[in-house]
C-alpha cells in the first residue's frame, strides 16, 4: 500500500477515534448521555480522575434542568470545597415523574427509579464515584423524587436530603424500607406547604403525616430537638440500625441555601453512614 494511502487511512482512523472520544466525554458543562436522558457531573477541584470519590446529587424543580442546576456556581464550588463530586439530574419532562401528582395519578414511578439506577451505574463506572458514599437530595418537585426514592429504592443511595417537597396524596401504603432521611422545610412555604395544599383533583402531602408514617415504618425512636447554626432547627431520631431521621425547620419560604446540603452531609458522614 503507498505510503500516502497508509497515511491517509492512519489520520482518518485518528479522527474518528477522537470525535468518538469527544461525542463520549461530559461534565458541568457537557450532557453525560443515557439514552434519552442525561445529567451533569462535576469532579472536585484537583481530582486525579482515578481515586474514588464521594457525591451529591441534586434533583431540580419545576421546569428545571441539569444546566440550570450546574449554573449555580456557589453551590458547585462549596461541594467541590468539600471533596465531594456534584451531579446534576434532569427529568424528562418539565417535572418529575411522581405517582399521585396532577401529571401522572396512575403513575408507579418505575421511570424514574430506572432512570436513578442507570445514573448511579453509569457515575461510579465513567467518573469513580464511590457507591457507598452518594448522598441524594433535590429541591421542590426534586425533594418529592428524593422521597420517592427513600422509600422505593432506599438502598440506591447512603441518605436522603429532600428540600420543600414530599408525597404527593399523602404517605403511601408501605415502604421498600427505611433508610437516612434528612428532610428540610421552610417553616413559610406557600408552594409546597408544611400541611400540603390542593391542586386541581390532588394535593401535596402533609410533611407532619409523612415523617409520622415514616418514624412508625421504620421503628425510629423518641425525638431529641437540637437547636443547631446556620438558622436549622431539627428533631432528630435513630433506629436500631442507628439510621438516621431528622426534620429541620427554617423560618423562610420557598427556598433553601447551600449550605443546607453541607448540613445534611454532614449529620449523615457524623452518624457513620458516609
């Protein structure tokens, strides 16, 4: 074969090789691809690509993406600050898929169990997130996927941070079983009230009723109020298995600070669980 054909051929084959390496590669700023779905990743400053590396990953609300999530620089760099990789999830439509809410009354949320189940495989197998070590949290619509997943999947994940969001209609019937729940609410939420509101034929749980259905599944015991910093107040509880339950309160709306996140990981690595 002339040389110049050898060549030819060799840039080709170096092309190709590079543009599928490309069409692969993903971060913050990049689609991690799933199939039809994705999410976004971002690694803690300094890290070598190879150590193992513990993670939050964050749901959005209503109408929100992975790129909008990964927008929040403040919130990226604290998790970074912390050792931590942030993941960034994307739901496939403008919400959720949420059994009992006004989208989907007859769903059973198997979409989005699969869809979490392919993220953690694909996040510990391309990025080395550590599978032991994965806390799941999400804001609004992204805190009531967060409690879904609690209950249906509460081995997938080390804890559980819901923020202003929980079942929709109410606690369901029974859980998979229990796990570390940390949930966070703004004791002035209008959206996602701490007694739930109706919505057309459905209405958001009350936070009260699901934590007291929760304490009860999962055989927590009496509560201990602890006043802590950062403006939280948190009723906290343990179960024979030493997993923790906490309910934190803040004088606020609709909202959350990063900081909140640092908490909740915190409790969770301080009760042995990370």
């Amino acid at each position: 074969m002339p040389v110049a054909q050898v060549f030819f051929r060799s840039v080709v084959v170096a092309l190709a090789l590079g543009l599928s390496g490309a069409a692969h590669a993903c971060g913050p700023d990049t689609d991690c691809e799933l199939g039809n779905r994705h999410y976004r990743i971002a690694l803690p400053d300094g890290h070598d690509g190879a150590t193992p590396v513990g993670a939050i990953v964050f749901a959005h609300g209503y109408r929100g993406s992975a790129r909008g999530t990964m927008r929040n620089k403040n919130l990226r760099q604290m998790v970074s600050d912390m050792g931590l990789a942030f993941i960034a999830v994307k739901s496939a439509r403008d919400d959720w898929d949420i059994p009992g809410a006004p989208s989907d009354l007859n769903s059973d949320g198997r979409v989005e169990l699969g869809y979490f189940e392919k993220v953690v495989a694909d996040v510990t197998r391309r990025h080395h997130v550590d599978p032991k070590r994965i806390m799941m949290s999400g804001f609004s619509a992204g805190g009531m996927v967060t409690w879904q997943l609690a209950c249906d999947r509460p081995d997938l994940f080390a804890g559980f941070a819901p923020m202003a969001g929980t079942f929709w209609q109410g606690p369901p019937a029974t859980c998979k079983g229990t796990t570390n729940v940390i949930h966070i609410h703004g004791t002035e939420d209008r959206t996602v009230p701490l007694a739930g509101r109706r919505i057309g034929s459905t209405k958001q749980g009350d936070v009260n009723d699901v934590l007291a259905f929760y304490r009860k599944e999962g055989g927590f015991g009496p509560i201990k109020t602890t006043a802590v910093s950062d403006d939280l107040t948190c009723a906290r509880q343990t179960d024979a298995a030493t997993d923790v339950l906490e309910f934190c309160t803040f004088k606020g709306g609709h909202s959350f600070k990063r900081s909140y996140l640092k908490y909740a990981w915190d409790r969770l690595a301080a009760a042995g669980k990370l």
